[in-house]
C-alpha cells in the first residue's frame, strides 16, 4: 500500500513532502513521546501524533518513517513545516482522531 | 576512511535540539557506512543530544568512525544522575513539565541509547555531569565500497 491511497482514502491534506507519497507503508506507530516513537515505530511506518513541534522531524528521519500525520486539526509549527519540506518527509493533516485514522489506516495495509 | 569531530551542544535550547545528531548522521552517510549503523549510531546521538539539551548547561559529543565501528562520547556539565540504575529503567524520568509536553522525558532516553547501541558505557557524578561511551558496529562490513578485502573475509 502505497502512502498516496492512505492520502486520498482518508482525505489527508498534505502539508508538505508531496514528491514522497510513492512510498511504501509496511505500518504505522501511534504515540506523542519522541523516544517511545524512536524506540517502537520501524522504517516505513506513517507516525500519528498531536505533536507539531519541530523535533518530531528529526524523529521520522532517524527512524526513516514514511510520513507523519498529525491528527485533531493539528497544525505543523512554521520551523517543523520548514525542516520536514527539506528533508522530504511528508506532513499529513486531518481534523479526525487519532484513534479513527489509526483504525482506517490498520485495515487497509493488514492482510 | 574515518571520521573523527566534536560537537558543542546547548543545554536548553530545545530549538536547535537535533541539529547535531542530523550533522553527525550526514557523515556517517557521506564515509559510505551501511544504512543500519548509520542509523543506530543516529539514533544514540539523537538520544544523547536531547539529555543534554534537557538536563544539562552544556555538553559536548565527539564521534569517531571508521569501516568497522562508530564510537560516540556524550559528555555534560549538568546535575548528574544520582542512581544510573534507576535512570535505565524504561519509563523512569526526571524531565520537568515543560520537557515533557515537547513529547521529551518519556523516561527511554538512555534505554534507547543501550537499544540501539552494541556497547554501552555510562558513568555520572551528582552535580558534576554524566559521560556516556557508546559504540555501533558495522555489522555489515562487506558492503564497505572502500574494502573489497572484508567480502573475502566475511563468512
């Protein structure tokens, strides 16, 4: 399942990373604590969060995740939206919960 | 093919908290060493960087790499952890509440840094800082362009 049918079944808006939605997703984590991400997301996971501030950039590089997706209508921090452009990892928005995009998300990659 | 640099790290300034660990994990890319160790050395760094953004005035990280390994020494002038053992535990934090609504002070920072690395040294002094010695290996010498020899010897 590629990241770009996540975008349009779910109606994500994409905030920025948009020449990086071919990519592969083998999975997702779902959480707000940067080292509880670092230590259980795997590559070419989408990360769900609430949080906008910059940080959660260099989370998702490290750990080579497919794309963030903020969820409740979170808004990227300007400096979060400026790093993640250029290190090309894709910024997704949608005004539902955590809980319901998860959801959506594990349904459509699990076998 | 070897990397040897410092980096200066400032403690509170949790806008620049990562910068370092992006430089460190470009020059690990850029000596050519495979993408798991580059990334586990990363990670460490990463980890070591945010302790001393969060619990230190300043601190320093020096990374040395060649083909084989990546060795990182994270040190800090900062308040020093009373009881390391009690610190490892995943979950235990001191980080204050404005540390944790950043998403930092999850309590897996150093659990993390152990995780991820093959070798792991720490020591601290109450009100002095911490030093934390960790290496990666490459655990994939035969793809090292620069080391055709390690293809012949790696079984």
């Amino acid at each position: 399942m590629d990241l770009a049918a996540i975008v349009k079944a779910l109606n994500l808006k994409v905030s920025c990373g948009g020449s990086a939605l071919n990519r592969e997703v083998k999975g997702g984590y779902v959480g707000d604590l940067l080292s509880d991400v670092i230590a259980n997301s795997q590559e070419g996971h989408v990360w769900i969060t609430r949080q906008i501030h910059q940080n959660i950039v260099a989370v998702a590089s490290l750990k080579d995740l497919a794309a963030i997706i903020l969820v409740q209508g979170s808004e990227p921090a300007p400096d979060t939206l400026e790093k993640a452009t250029r290190e090309g990892i894709p910024i997704l928005i949608t005004a539902d919960p955590g809980f319901e995009v998860a959801g959506k998300i594990y349904r459509m990659i699990s076998p | 093919m070897h990397c040897d640099k410092s980096f200066s790290v400032e403690g509170g300034n949790f806008q620049a908290a990562g910068n370092v660990s992006s430089e460190i994990k470009g020059l690990l890319k850029k000596i050519g060493l495979p993408k798991d160790t580059v990334r586990r050395a990363a990670i460490v760094c990463y980890e070591s960087e945010i302790n001393i953004v969060s619990y230190a005035k300043k601190g320093q990280i020096i990374v040395h790499a060649d083909d084989r390994s990546v060795q990182i020494e994270a040190t800090d002038e900062g308040s020093g952890i009373p009881d390391i053992e009690q610190a490892m535990k995943e979950g235990y934090s001191t980080a204050t509440a404005q540390v944790r609504e950043m998403g930092f002070g999850a309590g897996m920072g150093l659990s993390n840094m152990k995780r991820y690395s093959d070798d792991f040294f720490i020591s601290s002094e109450v009100g002095v800082g911490t030093y934390v010695k960790m290496v990666v290996f490459n655990l994939d010498l035969k793809l090292m362009p620069d080391h055709p020899q390690w293809v012949d010897t790696y079984t």
